[in-house]
C-alpha cells in the first residue's frame, strides 16, 4: 500500500507541474495513469504468452512486435516487471517477472554481443535487487564472464559489434566500440561485488577510462562508434552510426554516456567519473537546442550547417524534428541518481530530472487515447539512419521510466 500511495503523490506532483507549464492543457489525473501503466503491461501478458518472445515496440498498424532471448532489447520487459513489482507492491508482477527472466537464461553463456549486460542485469539484477533472489548471483557471474571474453588488453577496451562497414561504405571497423556499451559495466561492477573477483570491476574502470580518452569531445559531447587498432591500441576511427553526423551528438548517445559513468562512481566512488558524469549532464541540459520540455531531438545537432550525414539524411521526410522519449528517459533516471551524488549541483539535477519527468507524464508522451496498446511513452527512435522504429514506443523507454520514477519515489 505504501508503495501505491508513494506511486500516485509521485504522479500527483507530476500533473501538478506538466499543467504549470502547458506541456499539454488537460492532464490525466494521477490514478487513471497508474491504471493506465498496469493496464498497459496487462495488454501485453494477454497478447504474448510466450514468454521468449519478447515484446519491443509496436507496428505501423498498431501490433506488438517482439524480439528473441539474445535481441539487444531482451532484458528490458523483465527489468520493466520487476520495477512494478517493486513500485505496486503487486504480488502478481513478481511472479510475472520470474518467468520471464528465467527464460533469458541462455545469455549468460553468449559471448557474441556486448549487450549482455542490458540483458541479464535489467532482469535478473533487478530480480536479485527487488526479491533477494540469491540463485541469480551465478547467472549474473556467468554472464560477466561472458562479457569479459570481448575485452582486449591491448586496446584496453570491450568489443561491441563484430566487423561491420561506416556510413561511407569503405571505412571498415574491426573492433568497433559504441558509446552505448558503458551501459553494461554494472554487470561487472556486480560481478565484483557478488563474487569477490576484482578482474570485473578492472575491466569495467579499464573501459571507462578508455572511453573517456578517445569517445569524447572537448565539450564532452561523444561519438557514438570509435574503431580500435587492437596491435596499437589506438583509436583507428571515430563516428556515428545511429546520430545525425559524425560530428554531431546523437542524443541517445549522451544519455547513455551521462548514466554509464554516473554508475561508475556509484561503484568506484572514484571524483574522476563524477566530475566527468558532471560534465556530461552540463552539455545536455546548457544545450542550445534542448527543448523547452527537455526531451530532446534524436540528435543535438540534427540539420546543423557543417554537418556532413554520409547516409543522406532527407528533413523533408518529418514534419518536424524527431523527438527521443527513451534518450530522455534515461537521461531522467540518470540525473535522479547523479543528483544524489553530487552535492554542488543536486538541486539543479533533480529539478532537471523532474522536469523531464513530468513532460514524459504529460498526455504529450504519455498518450492513453492512440494506437500504442502495450507501451507507456510515445515518440521515441530507434535509428533513422537505418530507418527503424522512428516515432514509436520502444521498451527501453518504458524501461527507465519506470526507473526514474523508482528512484524519485525514493528519494
């Protein structure tokens, strides 16, 4: 119960703010939305009983579309149970959330992609965390053992992809890092914790280290892709592959940036990584082309003169300038956890996140009226460049929001 109430005054405050500042005119009351959210969940257990087809975002037509148990996006759902059962108290979550994480016990043995941190942490971390599940301990070893396999002592660096072609066709990336592999320390910085064994925790801040040299600008803004010269150890390129350009900052790259190295100084309590998350938060939030809700456009610097789009990217497709829903909501959950770790800046982060979060509250994002029977939040993009999942819902955005209202709940 005493999570339900905590649920609806953090609604509560939400529609109070969103109506403050006209995000949308008319706001849901704070108890149609958590009806609306389980009501949402509840669509998708009566369309999918399948529990290794894991629902990720919907059709054209308004389907649910799934992913595999080794899809990227795998982990998120079960992550996303767990949260309810943890933010409702509901009984029935917890067992909904056991079943489908226990169905990704395979990955703990993949050792093919680097997503395997999304993947078993968000659910049985988050099971291990939320029902002190303690035979998830092995998993989650097995797991960072797995992901350690793609690290390279060399280029002191995790692997990402497996060889693949840049935008212009000729580049080519051997060993190819994403900015979005920062997201899996928290497995190894686990690993650690649960086992003991700290050659986990050294590749994580091995990793990050790296990271920091050779991913980011001065303006701590970061290419999305950087491909290593595993004989050197040097940066061999560095670009985009989901952004606008190679130059500009591809939105939910800095989101996974800013709360990739605010969890490594949650593990490490190492100033580099929190002055270095600090820096990341100011480039987001002191952007000139953040807009007014802080939910931003799928890339900071999307049309800008200068910038050079090697995939021929085509303004006249949109109406207007996609937003990212799920660059926000990770960026909202990050300065939730950032703001209690940084004393010189907590007012501004958590003013900064519960903005951002009211504006996902708001009937702009949140819509209870269209075709997105199975997801919370609208308008998120998976890759334009691509063309793939532009202005739908997506898991991972439902994922961290309902994160970020976890941890606001509990601030």
């Amino acid at each position: 119960m005493r999570n339900y109430i905590l649920f609806l005054l953090t609604f509560g405050f939400a529609v109070h703010f969103s109506a403050c500042n006209s995000i949308e005119k008319k706001a849901v009351p704070a108890d149609e939305k958590m009806q609306f959210v389980v009501g949402q969940f509840e669509n998708v257990l009566s369309e999918v009983d399948d529990s290794t087809k894991f629902p990720r975002t919907i059709m054209e037509e308004g389907k649910l579309r799934t992913t595999g148990v080794f899809g990227w996006t795998s982990g998120f759902f079960p992550g996303s149970l767990w949260y309810l059962y943890e933010i409702t108290g509901d009984s029935k979550w917890q067992t909904e959330a056991v079943k489908w994480t226990e169905a990704l016990a395979p990955v703990q043995f993949y050792t093919a992609d680097h997503d395997v941190g999304f993947m078993i942490n968000c659910s049985y971390g988050n099971g291990l965390r939320f029902a002190d599940k303690t035979e998830y301990e092995e998993v989650i070893i097995n797991a960072a053992q797995s992901l350690s396999t793609r690290y390279n002592p060399v280029a002191k660096i995790i692997k990402s992809w497996n060889y693949k072609r840049s935008w212009d066709g000729h580049t080519e990336w051997f060993y190819p890092v994403i900015i979005d592999n920062m997201m899996n320390l928290e497995l190894l910085f686990e690993a650690t914790r649960l086992s003991g064994d700290n050659s986990f925790k050294n590749i994580a801040v091995q990793h990050a280290l790296t990271t920091m040299e050779n991913h980011y600008r001065d303006d701590f803004s970061c290419f999305h892709v950087v491909n290593y010269d595993t004989i050197t150890g040097t940066a061999a390129d560095q670009g985009n592959n989901q952004g606008f350009a190679d130059e500009s900052a591809w939105a939910r790259g800095q989101a996974w940036g800013l709360y990739g190295f605010t969890t490594c100084y949650r593990y490490t309590k190492d100033e580099v990584f929190l002055k270095f998350a600090e820096n990341i938060a100011d480039f987001i939030l002191e952007h000139p082309n953040l807009p007014e809700d802080m939910v931003p456009y799928w890339d900071f610097n999307v049309g800008e003169p200068g910038m050079n789009p090697k995939w021929g990217y085509d303004a006249s497709k949109f109406t207007e300038i996609p937003r990212d829903a799920s660059a926000a909501a990770i960026i909202c959950s990050a300065l939730f956890e950032l703001g209690t770790f940084s004393a010189a800046n907590a007012d501004r982060y958590f003013e900064a996140a519960s903005t951002i979060f009211e504006s996902l509250s708001s009937p702009a994002y949140m819509n209870t009226s269209g075709n997105n029977n199975y997801f919370i939040l609208n308008h998120s993009v998976g890759s334009i460049p691509h063309g793939v999942e532009i202005d739908v819902p997506l898991v991972y955005a439902d994922y961290y929001f309902l994160e970020a209202l976890y941890r606001k709940m509990n601030l």
